[in-house]
C-alpha cells in the first residue's frame, strides 16, 4: 500500500539559476545535493513539507543527442512533461510578490470552485500553479464558475 508521495521530478535547464528561482524568490529549501558522477542529484522542498522534488537536467545517457536537445525544446516551451502546484494562505498577496520580482504570470488569481488560484513559470518554461484552497468547495458550474447553491465540504 502507498502511504505517501516522497519525490516528484521536474526538469530545469541550468541546476543553479532552478535553486535561485525556488529557493531564492519561492522560498523553498535545498533538501540533498549530491553529485552521483553521472549526475547532481539536487532536490528541493517547501521548508516543514516531507515532499520533494527534483531538479534534474534534461540529459539522459541513453539517448542520443538529438532527442536530449528536443526534451530541452520540450521544456522551454512548457511541455517538459511536469508541472507544480502549491498552497498558499493568501493567493492575492502572493501573486502581487511575485510579479514585483519579476515572475512570469501566465494566469492571473482567479476564484474558482475550489479556491482563488493563479499561474506562473519558472525560468525554464515549466508550469507552476498556485492555489489558496477555500474553506468550502462547491461544485463546479459548467463554465467553471463557482454555483453557490451547492456546496459541499471538502470530506463530503
């Protein structure tokens, strides 16, 4: 049985501009740091949060140059195959934070059935969502919106 997520992977185009976007401006924390020979092993997560994630450059040994160069593309243009998402206290205030700092927004804090969220991209191209959850979740009109004749908590 599967107890709980430990490790996500995402790939980043260059080890340490990933550490200062994540670390620097996000706010997370080096987790490991290990140069395996083949590869740095470098993993990150939001401080007091068990789950990590690794920032692994899109080099694999097994392919050949052209296909490494075309997951590098992959990733640029945001199709890396991973993105992120996270919680916040406070969507508005975070998102204001980070655009002062220069983050691309490609969405901006919408409220939605769920909750207010909003998104941005991290130096590579790769999508980051970031939510704060509402205290009750309705379901979902169909364009979307939040139908306020029918909420439900988030155990129902």
């Amino acid at each position: 049985m599967i107890t709980r997520l430990a490790l996500t992977q995402l790939y980043v185009l260059d080890q340490q501009e990933a550490l200062d976007f994540y670390c620097g401006i996000l706010g997370m924390e080096v987790r490991s740091d290990f140069d395996l020979g083949f590869m740095r092993w470098l993993t990150i997560a939001v401080p007091g949060d068990p789950n990590e994630v690794l920032l692994e450059l899109p080099v694999r040994p097994y392919l050949d140059d052209d296909a490494n160069q075309e997951i590098r593309n992959l990733v640029t243009r945001g199709a890396g195959g991973g993105w992120l998402g996270f919680d916040t206290d406070d969507a508005e205030k975070l998102h204001a934070e980070l655009a002062s700092k220069g983050v691309e927004v490609v969405d901006p804090p919408t409220k939605r059935f769920y909750g207010t969220d909003f998104g941005i991209r991290d130096p590579f191209g790769n999508p980051i969502r970031i939510t704060e959850r509402a205290a009750i979740i309705g379901d979902p009109a169909e364009d979307g919106t939040m139908d306020p004749g029918k909420f439900r908590g988030p155990n129902d």
